[in-house]
C-alpha cells in the first residue's frame, strides 16, 4: 500500500470514529500543580508532597504529571488549600486545620486535641465511619481530599522559660495553630499563627514566648534550642496531624477513573510513608537536641488537666455553632472511647513494659 494511500484510510477511520484505540483516549497526558504548605527544607513534610506525585506519576508510566511547589513559591502557605478550592491550582499538600477560619470542623480532618493517635486516625478515617463524613464535609467546600501524611504524635513546644504551673501559662504568646488557640486562651494563653518559615526570629526577638511546631526531626533543622531551650512533651493537641491532599472538586471530575485511581493509591502510600520516615528520624533527632542543649520538660499536670477540661468546653460550644464539627466531633469522639478500650490492653501494656526494659 502506497503512504497516501495509507494516510487517506485513516483519515476515513477517523471520520467513522475508530480514530484512536480506547486505551489511548483513556490516558491522556495530563500536567497538574500542587502547592505544599511546607517549606523544602522540612523534607518528609514537604516531600510528601514529592512522593505522591512521584507515585502518580510512576503508576501513569509518565502521563499524569504533577509538578510540586513549595509553600510560598505560587501561594502562601497558609493559603493553599482557599487556592485549591477556587481552583487557581489543581492540587495542594496541607493541613486542614489551617482553614478553621472558615469553619472549626476543618480541624478535625487534621487533629483534635486530646483526639486520635495516627493509628486511630487511619482506622477512624479508613473503617471507622470517619471517611464518608469528611467526604462529604470536603466535597461542600469544592474538594476532593486524602489522607497523604501524619506526623504522629508531636511535641509540645519550645519555651523561652520553664513553666512550672498552670500559673505560667497565663499572658505566654505561644505560636500554636487551629482551634487549639481557643483551648489555650481559656488557660490564659495568648495564640498566634505564624508560618514555619518566620518562627525561629519572632522566637529570637521575643516577639513570641514560646513556638510549637512538629517533633524533633523537623525542629532540629528549625533551631528552636539556640533561642528557647526548654522542650517540653506532650504535644496534646497534636496526637497524630494529618496531612491531606486536596484536589479542586471539578479538576477531579474531570479526571479518567484510573488517574482518580493513581491518586487514591499514591496519597494511601504517602501516608504510610510520611509516618514511617517520622518515627525513623524522631529518635536520633531528639538525642542530637539534648545535646545541644534542650532541656526536655513534661508539661505540669496542673497544665494538661485544665487544658483537658478548657477543650471539653471548646468542643460543646463549637458543636452548638457549626454542624459539620458537630456531626465530625461524635463520630471521633465515639470512635475513640471504644478504640481506647482495646489500646489499653494491647498497646499500651506492652509499650510500656518494653520501654522499662529497652536496652536490655
């Protein structure tokens, strides 16, 4: 058959609509953008982002592109998320609780102080009951969301001055986030919201008193020890952060099945992923920190019982105004009370028979 021949016949197919096989139409080539709200140098934070796309695009075979910004490179960090919803990027890298200004429920999707573990959030989120209800949540705010991260439990803080009662928490200026601000404000607290990125000089000049961020993998690369060397424990208002990734709910739609597939599998992978790479660094960081100079300190109990009792509070009065945090709060606050009552036998009595005798 001549070449012109050969053109002229499948210009005719493709005029009878046998153009293109199906599985080609099905895999189109796609280039995404997800905006992180992490800076790079926070690597297993900021590379979750990076290992969701890489994963995407490997189960692509190189079609479905994501492209990865850091936050601040094409929006505020903070603000990712509002950017994802009004569709100005595809995709984003957050955690929820930095949109509680738009309503409290957003930080239930992340972490509730005195909440789950990260174990407990998957099991809430996966076969709990708590994933139909933050679909639902998330897709009335114009997004699609996954679970891509956790940082497990974290810690909690870092203090220019020890505390050593209740007393000293009065008038602190302690950078913390979400409605964890409301719980520390009854105590006396005053919070502040400040990205990563400025904590360590509003640590240095005193604008602030005190900065919490995530654990000892990430904070040593942060510097908290040379400005506030008391590092104190528990984080109770972050037992296990999720890290989402949210897709505008139109660009979703707009997705073939199989890519929607990609990112199912890829955010499920990334979540696993970001724990791990956690739980591996926190141990050798927190050493490197003592060394330093960090005087770890355990938070007074006068300190953990009334903010226990001031979050009880929160969580009522928050009810009574939104909803969506009300019908999310049961949901978890009912999954917790049965989850514990199997943690406790399990988990906890060999945790802590094995950590009276590590080393041994």
């Amino acid at each position: 058959m001549k070449r012109r021949t050969f053109m002229t016949g499948l210009a005719g197919a493709a005029g009878t609509g046998i153009a293109m096989p199906a599985l080609a139409q099905s895999t189109p080539s796609i280039r995404w953008r997800i905006s992180s709200s992490f800076p790079k140098s926070l690597d297993t934070i900021y590379g979750g982002a990076e290992t969701l796309a890489k994963y995407v695009s490997e189960i692509t075979d190189g079609k479905f592109v994501i492209q990865v910004f850091a936050g601040g490179e094409i929006v505020p960090p903070l603000q990712a998320i509002e950017a994802t919803q009004n569709g100005t990027i595809e995709m984003s890298h957050s955690t929820a609780f930095y949109n509680i200004g738009k309503d409290p429920a957003w930080a239930i999707a992340a972490a509730l102080p005195f909440g789950l573990n990260a174990r407990q959030q998957n099991a809430w989120m996966y076969y709990g009951g708590g994933g139909p209800l933050l679909d639902a949540f998330f897709g009335r705010n114009n997004l699609v969301g996954f679970a891509a991260g956790n940082s497990g439990a974290q810690m909690g803080g870092w203090f220019r001055k020890e505390i050593k009662s209740l007393e000293d928490m009065k008038g602190l200026k302690f950078r913390v986030t979400g409605i964890t601000g409301k719980i520390l404000a009854k105590i006396g607290v005053v919070a502040q919201a400040i990205a990563a990125a400025d904590l360590y000089p509003a640590l240095e000049r005193g604008a602030i008193d005190a900065a919490e961020w995530i654990g000892p993998y990430d904070d040593e690369k942060l510097g908290f020890v040379k400005v506030a060397p008391y590092y104190y424990y528990p984080g109770w208002w972050e037992p296990g952060v999720v890290v989402h990734a949210f897709v505008n709910k139109a660009k979703w739609q707009e997705l073939p099945k199989s890519y929607q597939n990609a990112i199912k599998v890829a955010s499920q992978a990334t979540n696993a992923d970001m724990l791990a790479k956690y739980d591996a660094g926190n141990p050798g960081a927190i050493k490197r920190l003592v060394g330093a100079g960090a005087q770890l300190r355990a938070f007074p109990r006068d300190v953990m019982e009334a903010s226990f009792k001031a979050a009880r509070e929160v969580y009522a009065e928050t009810s009574a105004t939104s909803p969506d945090f009300k019908t999310l709060y049961e949901s978890l606050n009912d999954f917790r009370a049965d989850s514990y009552l199997w943690w406790q036998l399990a988990d906890v009595t060999s945790d802590i028979f094995n950590i009276q005798n590590r080393g041994k």
